[in-house]
C-alpha cells in the first residue's frame, strides 16, 4: 500500500517523476484514498505527513504506518487491480504528486530499478505482516487464557471472606452443623420405631417445616418445626400434658432430609428442654414414608414475594436467550457487555441478602434435599461471596471469563436442584432472598437457563471494557 525511500530527485531509472501526474494540496485530515474504492492514482509524498489505516464497518480502526516526505503510496492496487486495501488522510497539511495509472504503468515499464523496489518493498510488508499477526495472535491468547489462579483467586477470596465475616456476623453459623457439640443423639432402627408406634409407646414428633409436615408426615404425629421451635415450644408442651404424656415418655423425632438438619437439630433442642429420651432413626432416616402409615395430601406452596429489581431484572435474560439464536447478535462483544452488566446486578443483589442471614439461607439449602449434612453451613457461606465476587468481577469487566464460568456452574447446579425439586413436589420457594421468594416451577427453570446462556455467551465473545492479563481493553485491539 505504501512504501518509503524514493529518492527526493524523484529520479526512478529514465523518467522523473515530478515530470509525471499533478502535484495537489490535501489540507490536515483530508481524505487521499478511501478503503474499497477502486484504484486511479498513485502517490508521492513531496512534503507533509500522511495516516495509513484500514476500518471495519463498525467503525474499529487498525493504524498500519504514518508515511512523510520521499514515501509514496497507492501501489498496491494499481499493481493488483484490486480495490483499495486501506484508507489514507493527512495528519498535517500534505503536497502530494499524484500519478495517474497509465502514467504509472509506463514508468515501471521504463524504469526496472523502481520495479525492483516496489517488489522487495512488498515482499517486506508481507514479512512484516505475518510478523505482526503473529505477534497479535499469541498476545490475544495469552489474554483469553484462563489459569487456575483465576478460579483460585475469586474461590479463595470467597472462602476467605465468608469465614472472616462469619466471625464478626451477629448472625453467624458454626462451619459444620453440631460441630463442637458434646455428646450424639441416640438412634432408633425403624424396625423398633415401628414397634413403638404400634404398641403406642412414644411420641413422633416432625422436625420440618409446615409446608412439608402438611404433604406428608406419619399419621397421628405432631408438628413442631426446628425453624420456630422456640415460639411453638409452649404449644407443643400443652399438647403433650393434654395426651397425658411426661417428659419420661420417649419422643422419636424424624425429618427425613438428606442432611439430618432437622431431626437432629431438633432432638438436641428437646433434650436441654429436659425430656428425658429423645431419639432419632438411624441409617435409613426417610425410610418411615414407606414403613409407617402416612398422611399426606397435595403440598401447598409457601408465601412468596416480589424481588425488587432483580426480580425484574430475571426476565431479561430469557429475551437475551431469544437473541443469542440470531448468529451476528450471538457473537457481539457488545451483547456480551450486556450480559455482563445484567448477570452481575442479579448476582450482587441476592448474594447481599443471603450474607447477612447465613443461618435463613442454610435452611433454604436444605430444602433441596440435595447436600450432605457436613456442607450445608460451608456451601451457605461461601456461595452468596462467590456470587457477589463474581457479579462484582462481571460489572468491572475483571477476569470475566473465569467469573462467567463460576456463575454458569452455579445456574447449572441451581437448574438441578429446581428440576429435582419439581419432579420430587418439593413444596419450597427460590430460596433466592431469605425465607421467601419466587415459587419453584418451570419458569424459574426457564430464567435461569436464559442467565446459563448469558454466561456462555460471555465466555466466548467477551472482549470490550474488560481489565484483564494485557491491561484495560476499552474497544477491540488494534494491529
């Protein structure tokens, strides 16, 4: 496109080349050549400064060169036939001799030397080319490499900030459920518990909540939630002296929940009431719904409320969803900008409420009936700190591949959970702010998959406004 070195005689073999074309006058900014255009002219530098550079269509600009006095440009095209490669404008006020193409053809035909010199000036540019692509190439993957001390970084710090904070939380939970308690609660096998049930020796009390006790809970037992105990406890000690029943009488607490938070948080409880024996089931511990006779009928769906904004704000990605089909719109680093913007609102705003109430949001954890006893604490501490890290790293544009991948991981294990949860008729809400929250159904399913979407799209396509490994990136690189 354009070369340096002509010798400022403009001697080129037997012609000069201020005897040929017309010499112009292209005031600072003026445009010479347009990227596209079909070729007529070549161009000499007589005096001034000219800006080489080539431009997308949505208006990202490559600088290739900056040419000054004794350079031409133009060749290229006339050479080829082929339209314009890139655009020239003065970068100050620039007089130029401007060559025609028959003008321009006739001088290479009389004149080898400037032949040979547009040739080994091309052969340069080619090599210099692939030099700087690659160069380009290895810079743009070593910046979109992940590494493990991204996931480490946001991970860690979470881990780091939900004990540190737990410490100093008026609301904190110990790390494990009954860790440092002295003393197990006893057992019973449901072949003895069955028999007690018959023979109408004990009392079986249901630890969970009442949304669960009224779907299903063994016949004749009562309800006393470990959620509410103390403000149901009086209730419960009235029930008692009205069947005749002192504290002596054994008491078989149940919660057949796959982390025992409730039976055994509950039986604990009713032994520093001072009941005498308080017994649990061992091994199999929702094994009763088939070896008891059960009451049950259709559960009803807990309270709910609004979301505020991001509740609204959760119906957004089910019409990105919608335009991540269109391909062009699908690959858009500006729609990836969005994303981030939206899944870092949404992910700051419910993990500020679970924070400050580790214990409500525990209990939430539990009602999906999917996490071992020993993680429900650990998993309800760190998980709201890692989703306000990484919606806090999508919003400031900071490792946000690594921070869409933790957020994409946690959609696909909350679409697990609220798939079991419908197929199981879990009668439980999100669990997203506190105690209350959307209710459980397909359509949760549905916003949840439009934010995993989101998440994908940003792994793939995000590259504007983002501090990463090779510094603030506010458009896409240039050459």
């Amino acid at each position: 496109m354009a070369g340096n070195d002509t010798p400022e005689t403009g001697e080129s073999g037997g012609l000069r080349l201020d005897q040929l074309g017309q010499e112009v006058t292209v005031p600072r900014g003026g445009r010479i050549v347009s990227q596209g255009e079909t070729p007529e002219f070549f161009y000499v530098v007589q005096s001034g400064k000219v800006r080489v550079f080539r431009e997308t269509q949505d208006g990202i600009r490559t600088e290739l060169t900056e040419l000054g006095s004794g350079s031409y440009f133009g060749e290229v095209a006339l050479v080829t036939g082929q339209p314009r490669t890139a655009s020239v404008e003065a970068v100050e006020e620039s007089i130029l001799i401007k060559v025609s193409k028959e003008e321009f053809d006739r001088l290479l035909n009389q004149n080898p030397q400037l032949s040979r010199h547009i040739i080994q000036q091309l052969a340069a540019w080619l090599v210099a080319g692939d030099q700087r692509l690659e160069t380009e190439t290895v810079h743009q993957v070593k910046l979109r490499q992940l590494s493990w001390f991204d996931y480490a970084l946001i991970i860690g710090l979470s881990i780091v900030f939900a004990v540190v904070f737990n410490l100093y939380n008026d609301n904190q939970i110990p790390l494990m459920q009954g860790w440092g308690v002295k003393g197990a609660v006893p057992q019973i096998s449901l072949d003895q518990a069955l028999e007690y049930y018959q023979k109408k020796n004990a009392i079986f009390v249901d630890a969970r909540k009442n949304n669960f006790f009224e779907q299903r809970h063994i016949k004749e037992a009562i309800s006393l939630p470990v959620v509410f105990f103390e403000l149901q406890y009086p209730m419960f000690q009235f029930m008692l002296t009205q069947m005749g029943a002192s504290k002596e009488k054994p008491l078989i607490v149940y919660g057949g929940n796959y982390s025992r938070r409730f039976d055994v948080d509950l039986a604990r409880l009713l032994m520093e009431k001072g009941h005498d024996k308080v017994l649990v089931f061992g091994g199999n511990h929702q094994g009763w719904e088939r070896a008891f006779p059960v009451e049950e009928k259709k559960g009803k769906a807990p309270g709910t409320m609004p979301l505020g904004l991001a509740g609204l704000i959760e119906w957004l990605p089910v019409g990105i969803f919608l335009l991540l089909l269109i391909p062009p719109v699908r690959r858009s680093p500006y729609l990836s900008v969005a994303c981030r913007l939206l899944l870092g609102v949404i992910f700051i705003e419910f993990a500020l409420s679970k924070i400050m109430r580790p214990a409500v949001f525990a209990l939430n954890v539990v009602d999906y009936n999917l996490t071992p006893a020993w993680g429900v604490n650990l998993w309800s501490l760190a998980l709201p700190w890692a989703e306000l890290l990484g919606g806090l790293f999508l919003v400031l544009g900071i490792r946000t591949r690594a921070a869409a991948t933790i957020i994409g991981g946690m959609n696909i294990i909350f679409i697990i959970g609220l798939v079991n949860a419908i197929f199981l008729g879990l009668p439980i809400n999100c669990g997203c702010v506190g105690e209350v929250g959307e209710p459980v159904n397909w359509w949760k399913v549905l916003k949840n998959t439009g934010m995993l979407f989101m998440a994908i799209q940003i792994f793939f396509y995000d590259r504007l406004f983002v501090l990463d490994r090779g510094g603030f990136i506010w458009r896409a690189r240039s050459i």
